[in-house]
C-alpha cells in the first residue's frame, strides 16, 4: 500500500553533485589546479595518495570527472526527464580564479557557469550552488598554508562576492562550505586537506589547527552571507553540515554523556553557523589545552551578523559511541565509534538508518530553529547492466524510499520546515572518499570504470522510474 504525506507545494524535489566529481576538463579554458586535481584514486582499502604537484603516470579521476563540462546540456535534458525541480552543484573556485589570489576573475570560467545555470532554468530546475565543495585552488594550499592562514577570508569572500554578484538572479539559494564538520576527524589527512586544505607536519597540533582553520572558514562564511544579502535581498545562504548522529551504544551514563558530548563536537559548527556563538564548553577545552586561537572581537561580530538563513546537511548514516572516562569527555571520532549491531551496513561499511534522518532532524530544529534543507543523502553500490541495458537498483530504491519515509514524517508529524530534498546523486560520478568510479550514486548510470574508460553512455537505472513516481506525486511513496 502507498504510503503518503504532504509536503509543503513548493517543495524541491532534486538531486545534488559536484564541480570536481563531475565536470573534468581539469585544465581547460584557464581552469587552475584545484586540490582534487591532486587525488589519486583509491579503494576502500586504500586511502587516496595526496600528491604536491600533479605527477606524470598517476590516476587523477577527477580530471575526467564524468566529462559533464561537456555534456551538461544532454545531461540535463535527462535531469529535466527525470522531473528534477531542483539541482545542487557547486562552482569550481579553480574556474574563476585558478590560483584563487587573483584580483581579476577568468571569464571563461564565468561564462561556462552562466551557460549551465541558463540550461536549468530553461529547464525549470532550480541550482543550488555550493561555494567550497572540496576543490580549493592548490595554489592556495601551496603558498598560504591552506585555512590556517587568515587571508584565505578575503580571497574566498572575493571570489563569492564575484559569483554571487554575476549569478544571484539565476540562483537563489546559496551554500558556503560543504560539510564544513568532516575535519572533526582531524586524526585523518583526508578530511583535513579537503575541508580546508590542510597538509601538517607530525609535530603541529592538528587538532588546533583543524579548530583554526574551521573558524576562519566560518567568518568567511559570515561575510558570505551579509555581503550576498547586500547584493540581493532575496538570496538565501546555507550551512553545509554532514549529519551522522552519534548514539550511545548502551544507556549507561558514562556512554550517555560520551555520546553527547560527540554530538555536541561534531555539530559546534552549527551553533557558530546558525546562532552566531562558540558555545561555553569549547571555549572551555581550549582553555584547558591551552590552545592560544585567533579569535578576534569583530570575528565574533561577524559571526552574530552573518548567521545563515537556513540549514543545508547530508545524510548518509548513523554512527554509535562507548563510554569514556575521562572528565572532559572529548571525542576522538578515530577511537569512540563502534558499530551498532541494529543497523545493516552497505558495501562501504555505512550503517544504513533511516529514523537516524529523522531523529538527527528533529535534533537540529530543536537547536537551531531554521529551516533545513537536505542537500545530500543517498546509497553507493556496484551496479550491474544486464543483458537488456537494464539496471535493478533494489537496493538504492530500498534505502531511498526509507529514507524520504522518515523525512516525510519529521515534517509532517514532527513540524521540521525543510525546504527539498537532494540525494546523492543524481548520475554516477567519481566518489570523493575513493575516487573510484564503481562506487556508483545516480539515477542515471555512466557507463565509464575506475580508470575512466568506457563509452560514457547514459543509461536510466530502475531508481529513475521510481524517483520520477515519487516526485510526480509530491513525496508518494510506492
Ligand atoms: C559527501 C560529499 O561526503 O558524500 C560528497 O559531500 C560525496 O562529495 C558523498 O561524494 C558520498 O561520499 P563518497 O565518498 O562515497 O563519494
């Protein structure tokens, strides 16, 4: 039997992606070298290698992306098929200014992002456009250190006010810095060099300077969205925080406060991002480990002035934490988490949970009291075309029809105000934690491998028919 709720009617119904996991043309039309550029490919087993420089004879997969640079226009007409309302992808920085110091921004670059954002809309899809997707100029990381270093608020505030400024009657809702939260895994190079370009030496304390650079990231944020509402009134700027709610895995107190206290790490962001505040027990860790921050009285000005209008998050999965001992109880997201024998797991090790979705929602309103948007949420999987060009994606549908369950239900029995729904992704591109292809997301297979051979033919996957169901009836699910 069809279960169905009503959403609001202006609900956006879409799907989400990135610059630099689907355009290629890495190095075409003044493109500069982005920190993705740098990623070789992985596994699951193999974390990616981060290269200094782009090396002779390594595999980059994000130079070829899916090649959407070139074949947006036809991509999209599938988008539009599909009934998409919505489409969130992010603005290569590298294509506007390629060493992102620049004074002048490189029209090439410009022109590509007008001639996408007029396709959507001519299709009647609305962008969603995230600034920082994990594709920072290298150059920046190269000659300033990356996000530790103060300056990089001015180069990324001129480069949003350029775009903001050239693309705010085609796009409307805004994103700054696509989980901006991943660095709370500060003990892993990856989240580090991607969130914030971050490359440290074993004696630098990494997690000061992860707690620095996020704290510049988030002033320049704040200027984003005072600057984009000088600019246009009407434009909305998010946060982009990943929500994976931590639970205790047992009701002992000690898990209990663990598990808050994860929580309260993992998601601090928020409460600078929306409430403009450091709230009083970090600024009480910091004090014990005596970390000296730069934190100036007008960043906390602009912090208070620039809180966003609403809340953007991806939802992939749950995680669970033990007991600690220690009084400060301070996560340590490489150590605490354990799995939760209640959930199953995809082939990544993702814990699959639904109520997750909805429990994680109804704590963020709860907090921040803003409109959510879930700009991410979706299940990587191999997927096999048999003999007819047909793709059963059972799986994907399985968890996606969950998922939008719950999500149904915290806004209708819950009361959350959500704006849309994005996941993750609308066509298959290359994955960021691996750079493997194989690890496939879309409603539309790309008929390419890890190595980026194939005819790059599309091709509608059975979730294509289902999402399109789901959306031509406002949210009912079969
Ligand atoms: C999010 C990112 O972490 O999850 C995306 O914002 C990413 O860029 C998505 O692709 C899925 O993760 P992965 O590593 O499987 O591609």
């Amino acid at each position: 039997q069809a279960i169905g709720y009503q959403l609001p009617k202006d609900f956006l119904w879409g799907a989400a992606a990135a610059a630099h996991q689907l355009e290629g043309a890495w190095n075409f039309d003044g493109k500069g070298v982005s920190i993705a550029d740098v990623m070789r490919l992985g596994d699951k087993n193999h974390p990616r290698v981060i290269d200094s420089k782009v090396e002779k004879g390594q595999i980059y997969p994000n130079h070829w992306g899916i090649d959407f640079y070139h074949t947006f226009a036809e991509d999209i007409t599938l988008f539009h098929q599909l009934g998409l309302t919505c489409f969130r992808t992010s603005i290569a920085w590298t294509r506007i200014f390629p060493n992102g110091d620049e004074a002048e921004p490189n029209e090439a670059g410009l022109a590509f992002y007008d001639r996408l954002f007029t396709r959507l809309r001519e299709n009647g899809i609305e962008p969603i456009v995230t600034l920082s997707h994990f594709e920072m100029p290298l150059h920046l990381v190269q000659v300033y250190g990356g996000w530790r270093n103060r300056k990089l608020i001015d180069f990324f505030t001129h480069f949003a006010a350029t775009v903001i400024q050239r693309f705010h009657h085609q796009v409307k809702y805004w994103l700054t810095f696509n989980e901006i939260n991943n660095q709370t895994n500060y003990q892993d190079p990856h989240p580090l060099f991607q969130n914030s370009g971050l490359q440290l030496t074993v004696d630098e304390n990494s997690r000061q300077q992860m707690f620095q650079a996020a704290h510049y990231e988030m002033v320049a944020s704040a200027k984003v969205v005072q600057l984009a509402h000088a600019i246009d009134q009407q434009v909305q700027v998010g946060a982009m925080l990943n929500m994976s709610p931590i639970y205790p895995d047992s009701d002992d107190p000690a898990t209990v406060m663990a598990a808050q206290r994860a929580m309260q790490t993992r998601f601090y962001y928020g409460d600078v991002q929306c409430l403009g505040i450091y709230p009083h027990w970090l600024l009480l860790d910091w004090q014990h480990a005596n970390y000296q921050m730069d934190i100036t009285e007008d960043d906390y000005r602009q912090l208070q002035a620039g809180r966003v209008d609403y809340l953007g998050f991806s939802y992939y999965m749950s995680f669970a934490t033990h007991s600690l001992t220690d009084p400060l109880f301070t996560y340590n997201e490489q150590n605490n988490l354990v799995d939760n024998p209640n959930l199953e797991k995809s082939d990544w090790g993702w814990q699959i949970d639904p109520l997750g979705l909805r429990y994680a929602m109804n704590w963020m309103f709860d907090r921040w009291h803003l409109p959510q948007f879930i700009v991410e949420n979706g299940f990587g999987a191999i997927d096999q075309v048999d003999y007819q060009g047909k793709i059963h994606d059972r799986g994907r549908i399985n968890y996606l029809r969950r998922h939008i369950l719950a999500m149904e239900q915290a806004v209708t029995l819950d009361g959350v105000p959500l704006l849309g729904y994005c996941p993750w992704s609308v066509i298959d591109l290359v994955s960021a934690s691996t750079g493997e292809m194989s690890k496939r997301y879309g409603f539309i297979y790309v008929d390419q491998d890890n190595l980026g051979r194939g005819s790059k033919q599309r091709l509608k996957k059975d979730s294509f028919y289902w999402y399109q169901t789901v959306i031509h009836s406002g949210g009912r699910l079969v």
